[in-house]
C-alpha cells in the first residue's frame, strides 16, 4: 500500500502545517504551481515527490519539470498536471491523451477549488486538491491524502487549514 500527499497551487509559500499533515505518506504529488525551486527542494527533502509545473511556474521549474507526469503507482494508471480543465471541460491536450490511453486516476490543480468527482466517458477518478498556498481569493488551505492498495484507490481524505 502506497500512501499518497496530494497539494496544489503553493505559490512559493510551503505552510508547515502541510509537512506535518504528510508526515506519514510515502509519496507527495503536486499538481502544479509550486512557485519557487525552494518550495520542491523542501518537499524533496521531506519525501519522494512527483511533480508538474503550472502556469506561473517559470524558470527552473520549466526545465526540472514536465507539465503532464504519466506514471505507475501500484497498479493504478495516473496522470498528473496542472490545468486539467478549461471551462468544465478536459483540457483538449489531457482529453485527447485519455482518449487515446485511458488513466485509472486523473489529478490536477489550477482552479484552487477542490473537486472530487469520478468522470464516467473516461471511467477515472478526477482529484483536484484546491490550493494549499495562501495565495488567491479561497479563505481555506486545502490538501488531500490518499492510499493506493493494488488496483484499489481508498481512504481518501480532505484536509482543511484556515489560512493564517
């Protein structure tokens, strides 16, 4: 069993409080607008992370990271990116990818609002974690944490910090 740390939209401000909420994971997965080099060296240096750039991810993040990260974890087929979707749609490059290939579990950001929602044309689970940074109008830091046991996604949980 794999226990996931799943956070998006940091803006280059990591709250403590997100480490200590990920300090029983085995992996950390963010979904895009970290925000500085700073901020993914932080969570390297915590646990193993996957990551994406977002949209003000500039620079380095460019460089050191794809913006769409297809991966294994257990037997459960992921993607992960930052704009997932684009007016309540998929994203037209993430649809055509999960047309041509079909994911088990589809995570983004972007939106800095949380949704959890099972798309049935593409027979996925959809996570986004809202926005962990303080950055934006949202008045709640969110993240998420997860488990992956074979092929069976489980004991999902939403974690809600009041933005000091």
């Amino acid at each position: 069993m794999t226990r996931i740390g799943l956070i998006s939209d940091t803006h280059g401000l990591l709250d403590q409080r997100v480490l200590e909420h990920f300090s029983d994971v085995d992996e950390i997965w963010h979904c895009g607008d970290i925000g500085s080099t700073e901020v993914l060296e932080l969570l390297k240096r915590h646990k193993p992370i996957r990551a994406v750039y977002g949209n003000i991810d500039a620079g380095d993040l460019r460089y050191m990271l794809r913006e769409v990260e297809r991966f294994r974890c257990e037997d459960v087929d992921v993607v992960l990116t930052h704009i997932g979707y684009v007016h309540g749609f998929l994203a037209p490059n993430i649809r055509a990818l999960l047309n041509r290939e079909p994911a088990n579990l589809f995570c983004c950001g972007h939106t800095h609002i949380l949704k959890v929602h099972f798309d049935k044309a593409h027979n996925m689970l959809c996570l986004n974690p809202g926005a962990a940074g303080k950055y934006g109008i949202q008045t709640t830091q969110t993240l998420m944490r997860f488990c992956i046991d074979g092929k069976q996604i489980k004991d999902l949980e939403i974690i809600e910090l009041q933005r000091l």
